[in-house]
C-alpha cells in the first residue's frame, strides 16, 4: 500500500462564505451550552466594530467555539480548523466557513484564504495556539502572528474565555458544570494602530493579551466542581513524580493523583488544587532507592508550588529543558502503529513500526500489510510544536500526529515508557535550544 496515492484533501480551495441557512443552526446550537454555563462576554474596544476583521481567541474547549459564535453573531465568518475536524462532514464545515490546517505547518496557501475571507468582508477566526492547552495556561503563538496583522489591515480582536479548561479538561472531557464562565472580547488594533506598529511589538500585544490561567480563575473565583472523577486522566498532563522523580509511573482515579513507583499520593479539590495525602508521605526505603538517581538529575523542586497543576507541568518543563540543554534527550524506539488521514474521508491504517523523538526530531518508520516501507522525519529545528491527543476518539490510546502539507500521520505509542506530554515539552524544547545555537532571539511566548 502506497499512501502515496491516496487523493489528498483539496487544501487550496476558496473559503466559503457561510450559507445564510446555516447561519441561525449555528447560534442554536451554541446557545443551550453558552446558556448552561451563563457564559458572561465582556466587550472592550468594540463600539463601532464591525466585519472585517480578525479575530484571535485561546483554545481550551469545544466551548469556544461556542462562546465565539455567540459574541459574534449574526456576523459571518471563516473559522481555521484542523484536518480531524473534517471527516465525514467536509461539505457541511466548508459550508459553514470552515477553513482546514494541518497543525504546525507552514502553510501559504491559509494566507491567502484568510486575505480572501477578508475580502469578502467577513470576519477571519484563528486559533492561534492550534491545539486545546494541556493544563489551562497560554501555549507558544507563532511568530508569523504580527506579519499577518500587518498584512490582512483589518482590526485585530482577541477573545480570551476563561473557565473552558476546568469545565472540560483536554485530559478528561467529562463537562464539570463551571458557571459562571467568562470571555473578554478585546479590540486590540485598529487598521491605524496596526500600520504604525512594527511588528515585533503586535507580537508583544498579542502575547499579553493571551495571558491566562485557568485554574488560577477557578480558584480567585471560588467556583467549585463536584465532579468525582476530578482527578482521572490528570496524569497524563502530570506524568512525572515530584517526590522521587519517576517517569511514565503516574496513576490517577476518582479525586486521587498518584505514584505507582513510590507510593506518594495527591488530593484533588472542589477547586482543582492538589494537596499531598500525608499517609503516604514515606515511600518504601527499596522504592525511593531505585529513584535516586533519577531524582538527582531532576531541577529543583524550589519555588514551584505543586498545589497547582501548572506549576508542576512547569517543574515538568524544566526537566525536559535540562535533558535538551545536556543533548541527551531521547524517548528512545517506541513500537507504534500509524493511521493516515490524506483526506476528509476516514482514517487509513498504514502499519506498524517504530518512532523515535530525540535531539534531532521525529523519526517513524515502518511496514505496511503489504510490505511496503513507509517513513516520516520532521527536524526538531523546523517544528516548534507538535499536537498530541490523549486516549483518542477512545479506541488506541494516546497519540502524536504529524503534519506535512499533504498528510497527517496519528502515531499511537505502545507500552507505558513513554509520556506523549513530553514529547510536546520536548518539542517546544529543541525549537528554542536550536534558536539559542543558531544566535536568534527567543521571545517570550513566541515561537
């Protein structure tokens, strides 16, 4: 089997301005959610505006989407979606104003898309971080950001929801009932502002802008979940241990956190915090002695506070920092198989085979049914980050997907040695050490 020859998705084709019958299906189906979590939108800088425009929004749920449709409305506009997002429903997305991306590419033809959705008038939707956060907090934004502003001269507007993450975690979907909700909708240029701005600094605006963290809101707030599974599927995001430093060995069940390779155990609150449970606040002597050395290369535990569940991740990045900055970061050969998706259609499987991230990038090869080789290598220094998705559409596990221009590969990891979270790190990571090397300037939050 050759996936070479599959017909690939039609990337180029003009965006399509939203059917006026889809219009109003649209609001209803947004509005019961919106309603339900009496989602409060703050406009700011809005008096006056109108399409067209750009608009920025973070990305923790499905919810925004939702949110976004409703502040909007009965405005049209063309929303940037990935590839997944298509199968099977290619013609109605298109026909609501879907525009497709594979994630993490450098993609030209979405320029021109995007001028086109501006010419038309209409309002053009970015999701800027291309991926639902991994613990509530701002991922890195494309350089390329400011350049856009710049070149569409329209207005530039950022919506920010808060709330979406600790509703609906990337790491357990399950809706936990947070209300209020809210989302700021922010003019942060005008089409004068823009043309007098450099570019580096529309950089900088859109960074601040894109401040935020979730749980942080919860907690100021007060607003808590009752949800008893709170804690399942948190160490997926959390999958390093603090207390003796083991990876790939944290657990998770009901409103427990915990490590299966010394024994220590976290509390999750009503308010998403982590307290560490004190009867296992001894591991057995044999346990923590196999993590010695493991603990002795990890950064240290001082002035991160894991109470919070970005603060660990955080503690989590440092490590992974440390494994590039050494040059001996590798997740070693992973037995994996890889699905395909050169189209809107379906899935295809390709075969099994190994992958491997380490200093230099990805590398997956292997062999389909038929014995033809298939192989995919994406440097570390081209790919500042990558999407991973965990337990996927709850049929293979976890997995890392791949993007070239013209196809997507969802590689599932075999085993349990292994952490696709830090694989993410990993790859934010190496981009950002090779920048260092080659003398470029890393600019907070940029990529």
């Amino acid at each position: 089997m050759d996936c070479k020859n599959f017909e690939r998705f039609d990337m180029a084709k003009p965006p399509v301005r939203t059917k006026w019958y889809l219009r109003p299906v649209t609001i209803m189906l947004s509005l019961p959610d919106v309603w339900k979590h009496r989602a409060k939108i703050t406009k700011v800088r809005t008096e006056g505006l109108k399409p067209p425009y750009v608009l920025l929004c973070n990305h923790n749920a499905f919810m925004d989407f939702k949110v976004a449709t409703k502040a909007i409305y009965p405005s049209r506009a063309n929303y940037v979606v990935a590839i997944d997002g298509f199968i099977g429903r290619e013609k109605l997305l298109r026909n609501v104003g879907c525009i497709c991306k594979r994630k993490f590419t450098n993609d030209i033809v979405l320029v021109r898309q995007l001028s086109q959705v501006i010419k038309n008038g209409d309002i053009a939707v970015i999701y800027p971080e291309a991926r639902y956060s991994l613990c509530g907090t701002t991922a890195v934004l494309p350089e390329s950001l400011g350049k856009l502003c710049k070149l569409l001269k329209v207005p530039v507007v950022t919506m920010i929801c808060h709330g979406h993450h600790v509703n609906s975690p990337f790491w357990n979907l399950h809706d936990r009932g947070i209300k209020p909700t809210e989302a700021e909708m922010t003019c942060i240029f005008t089409p004068e502002e823009l043309a007098k701005t450099p570019v580096d600094e529309i950089n900088q605006r859109i960074v601040e802008m894109f401040q935020y963290d979730d749980f942080a809101w919860q907690k100021e707030r007060g607003i808590e979940t009752k949800y008893k599974g709170h804690a399942e599927g948190l160490h997926k995001v959390l999958y390093q241990c603090p207390e003796c430093g083991t990876e790939f060995r944290m657990n998770s069940k009901g409103m427990k956190l915990f490590c299966e390779a010394c024994g220590a155990s976290w509390t999750i609150s009503p308010l998403s915090e982590l307290s560490r449970d004190a009867e296992n606040s001894a591991p057995a002597a044999e346990k923590a002695a196999a993590a010695a050395d493991a603990k002795a290369k990890l950064a240290d535990t001082a002035g991160f506070d894991f109470t919070h569940i970005p603060d660990w991740y955080e503690w989590e990045r440092a490590n992974v920092r440390a494994e590039v900055e050494a040059g001996t970061y590798s997740s070693g050969d992973l037995e994996v198989h890889v699905d395909s998706l050169p189209n809107a259609r379906k899935f295809v499987r390709l075969g099994n085979g190994t992958m491997r991230h380490d200093m230099t990038g990805f590398h997956v090869s292997g062999t389909d049914d038929e014995g033809n080789p298939f192989s995919m290598e994406i440097a570390a220094k081209t790919q500042y980050s990558v999407h991973i998705e965990y337990e996927y559409l709850g049929k293979y596990g976890d997995c890392v997907d791949l993007n070239t221009l013209e196809d997507t590969w969802y590689t599932y990891p075999h085993g349990r040695d292994f952490a696709i979270t830090k694989m993410a790190l990993a790859t934010e990571e190496l981009y950002f050490h090779y920048r260092r090397q080659d003398g470029k300037k890393c600019k907070p939050g940029l990529a």
